[in-house]
C-alpha cells in the first residue's frame, strides 16, 4: 500500500470534525434556549450516578468561552485523525472517550468534570505518539505540527489552575498514549531507491561507471547501449580551453 493509497482525503475528514463541533454546539444552545443546565450529567467520581458522564460530558460545557476553546482543536485534531488514520479513527474515537472518561471518574476530584478537552488530549496524545512509534516521515511530521500547535497543553495535565479538571486532561493524555502502544493501524510503504535496496550493487549502476574510484567524473566521447529495443546513446562535450 502506498502513501497515496493510504493518505486519501474522504468525505469523513470533512464530515466527523464537523458533527463533533455541531454536537458540542448543539447541547449548548439547547441549554441557552431553554434555560437548563446539564452540568449535572457530567463525570462525577466514584458515584454512580456520575458514570453517566463518561459519555455525556464531553458534550456539555459552561460557558462560550470553554466552549470556544474546545471547538478549534476539536475540529483540527478530529481532521487530522480521520485523514492520517481513517481506519483506525472511529475506534480511536470511542474508546478514546470511553477509557479516559472512565479514568476521570476514579482519580478525579468530587466535583462534576465537563468539556470536550478529555477527548481533544486524547486524541493530541494518540496522533503524537502513534507518529513517533510508526517512524513514517509523514506520521512523525504530523507528530511534529501537534507539538508545535498544542504542546503548551501538556501543562494542563497538573493542577496549576483553579476550575481546570486537570484530572481528565490527565486521564485524556494516558488514554491516547495507551491507544497509541495498542491500536495496530497500516502504516504505507515508503518508496526506496535502487541504492536503498539490499540487492544494490555499486559496480552494476550504469551511472556510477561515470566515476573513478575517487570519484573523478570519467570523460568520453559516446557511451551506447541497448535496453531491449531502444538504442541509448550519451553524449560527452569537454571543455573548451581557455
């Protein structure tokens, strides 16, 4: 398979980021529109009635201000992961939601955690480190460019702000990292050049016998051989002195 193949751009890059945004943005305009509030159906720890939270909070969020800064990220992490590894996104994605949300509820402070920023460390962390694990170039660049954009994130995960629940920052980044060990995903064939092959033989490359052994460039007059039934034929002009 290669990177064409591979890397192929579908309505789903488009069609996942958008619902992502839509939903979060939904919940919250039903909640303006009708004067309710759901953050009671958020992650609520080791009680069981706060389980229901594993898969509703990531929906619901207190103001326009978390709301604003889940949904960018949201949407390009959600991009970046349904174009780089559509086979393995969906799965990604729930199970993404479902273990760090799940992780929220038992290390997490009795108090009730909404947001969508579990899931966006999530998948931050999966896309980074399944990168640098599959040591394609075009995966580790990806890797490189998460870094860039939200590596100021990973400060998130320690309780350096009041009202921040670091706890599923936390919980989000050790999920992505586990998927990222666990979740198998093909990586595409890279294109190797002759001289990259095993079989590679220095002294049968038509354009080395250019070279001498120090590698002075071998002057001729005409140098022909036949491939098949085409006739090559190089021509070689010295230089003219001075």
């Amino acid at each position: 398979m290669t990177a064409k193949d591979h890397f192929r751009f579908s309505n789903t890059v488009l069609l996942a980021p958008l619902l992502a945004v839509l939903s979060i943005w939904t919940v919250f305009w039903i909640e303006v529109q009708f004067g309710v509030n759901f953050n009671d159906y958020g992650v609520y720890p080791r009680k069981l009635s706060g389980l229901q939270g594993v898969l509703l909070s990531p929906f619901i969020h207190g103001s326009v201000e978390h709301l604003y800064n889940n949904t960018i990220p949201l949407a390009i992490l959600t991009g970046f992961l349904f174009y780089f590894y559509n086979q393995a996104a969906v799965k990604t994605l729930l199970l993404g939601i479902l273990i760090s949300g799940f992780a929220t509820w038992i290390i997490g402070r009795p108090s009730y955690h909404i947001g969508a920023s579990g899931v966006i460390y999530v998948l931050a962390s999966f896309i980074f480190f399944k990168g640098v694990f599959a040591k394609h170039f075009r995966l580790v660049a990806l890797s490189l460019v998460v870094v860039f954009i939200y590596g100021s994130m990973i400060w998130y995960i320690f309780p350096i702000e009041e009202g921040i629940s670091w706890e599923g920052h936390l919980s989000g980044f050790l999920t992505g990292f586990l998927l990222a060990l666990l979740i198998k995903v093909k990586v595409p064939d890279e294109k190797k050049y002759e001289w990259e092959k095993e079989e590679y033989n220095e002294e049968d490359d038509p354009f080395l016998k250019h070279f001498d052994e120090d590698g002075n460039f071998i002057e001729g007059n005409v140098d022909e051989k036949e491939e098949g039934n085409v006739k090559i034929t190089y021509h070689y002009k010295k230089k003219d002195k001075e």
